[in-house]
C-alpha cells in the first residue's frame, strides 16, 4: 500500500515530463489551423490606400494568391516585409495585405518607406477579419486557392527558406491543378 502511494505521484510526473518533452520540441509558428482545408472567411473591406473601394476575397476566385497580415507597428513584420518585396518582383504569387489594428496613415507611411509587396492591401482598423481568419499575432500569412480555400497559414515571419520549401512548392502545385 505503502509503495502505490508513492508510485502514483511518480508514473503522473513521468507522464508529465513526456508530455512537456514532446510540447518542447513543436514549433510554435506551425500551429495547425482549423482553416486549412477550408474556404477562407468571407470579407469586404476598404482598401488602405483608396478608402472608396472595397477588396473582398471574392475577387480572387480563379487565382492562387497570398494574403499577408501586417501592420506599421509590427517588428517582425518589418523583417519579414524585404522577403516579401522579393517574392512580389518575381511575379509568381499575387500578393494581397491585410493591414491589421493599425491606423491608416501609418500603414501608407510604412508601405512608402519599405516599399510596397501588395497588389493591395485591404484595411482591417478593428481586426474583426482578423479573428474571422484566426489570426494569432502578426505577421501571418495564407495561401488560398482558386477555389477559395486555404491552403497553408504561417504565423510569423516569411522567411526565404518557408518561401522556398513551402510556398513556391504549393503555388506552383496549386497552379497546376486546375
């Protein structure tokens, strides 16, 4: 009776450390999404730098695309946004912002200062979209496909290598496949 009493304690800790040992090792900007698999949330929202006009995923039916959320007061976006500008001279995905919780003023003034990766961006001020789209923090980003469905989200930083290993493979599939 003696020996179970501390037994149980023992076996519950050692489970525990499995447990954290597996959690240690996942990366967190691979967080699985419930929107993978499914078409994106609907949206029509003005556009940051023409308030007059709206942009809604609807008009992206019939193409691939990204979807980029950033804002002005974003650090990781600032160094996400040179990898992103890259992306955008090559021509091979069409890149669109969500510009989230930001003022407007400052959304234009970052995109005049590091340069403009979007075709555009839409303007997302009190980040209902946001949470439609399960955003975590910014920077993320989504791959959508002809369909409207999405296809792959990051949270984080778009670096050169997720670029090379999981975007162009994707898009280029996507493309491919009707």
């Amino acid at each position: 009776m003696l020996r179970a009493r501390f037994l149980i304690p023992l076996v519950v800790f050692a489970v525990m450390v499995v447990f954290l040992g597996v959690g240690l090792k996942l990366d967190p900007r691979e967080v699985p999404s419930p929107l993978i698999d499914k078409p994106a949330p609907p949206f029509t929202l003005a556009q940051l730098h023409a308030p007059e006009k709206t942009f809604s995923q609807k008009d992206m039916l019939g193409k691939v695309w990204m979807l980029n959320v950033w804002a002005s007061w974003c650090v990781a976006c600032r160094e996400e946004h040179p990898h992103l500008v890259a992306l955008s001279r090559t021509g091979v995905v069409p890149i669109y912002g969500l510009n989230y919780k930001d003022e407007r003023a400052d959304g234009i003034a970052w995109l005049a200062r590091f340069g403009n990766p979007y075709q555009l961006s839409a303007y997302d001020r009190d980040g209902r979209i946001g949470i439609d789209y399960g955003v975590y923090g910014v920077p993320e980003t989504y791959v959508i496909d002809k369909a409207g469905v999405i296809r792959y989200k990051r949270i984080g930083i778009v670096d050169p290598e997720i670029i090379r290993d999981k975007i162009l493979p994707l898009v280029k599939e996507l493309n491919r496949n009707g």
